[in-house]
C-alpha cells in the first residue's frame, strides 16, 4: 500500500479544495484495484510543521520518498505521485 500525508489546516478553503479534488481520484484508483491511504494532518498542531509547510499548504507527501506535490495541483500531477511505477507494490 502506497501512503500519503496531505498537510493543511481547518479552515484554509485550498485545503478544502485539495481533499474535494483528491475524492474522485482516490475512487478511480480503487477500481483499479490500486490501495492508496491518505492521512489529512493538521500543521497547526505542530510547531515544526508549521513552520515547514505554513505557506505552502496544501502540500501532498508520498511517505515513501518524501516525494511532495505543493498547491496547486492538477490531476495528472496528482495521478503521477500517486502511480509512481517505481514502487515495490506494483
């Protein structure tokens, strides 16, 4: 299973329209048999995270290589982070 952080925060409407955008795409993967796990942690809990991702959120991380996709992002930028091939999964 490929694992994902999206860092945002309550209340910042981007990150609304990230996890809105991010919906479908999990969906389509999951027809395609493909598991995707996506954790929302909120960086105004850490102040290290906060510090780190404060102006950039929403950011999607792929735990596995620390690969991150910074806002804005578009599906296919999106797909591509997700179906990285190279992962031992597949």
């Amino acid at each position: 299973m490929n694992r994902f952080v999206l860092y945002g925060t309550l209340g910042c409407h981007l990150c609304e329209l990230a996890e809105a955008q991010l919906a479908p795409l999990l969906e389509a993967m999951l027809l395609q048999a493909r598991v995707v796990e996506i954790e929302c942690i909120d960086i105004a809990d850490d102040d290290a995270l906060l510090l780190r991702y404060g102006v950039r959120i929403p950011v999607l991380h792929r735990l596995r290589d620390n690969a991150e996709l910074d806002w804005p992002f578009d599906d296919r930028a999106v797909y591509e982070l997700l179906l990285d091939l190279s992962s031992a999964a597949y």
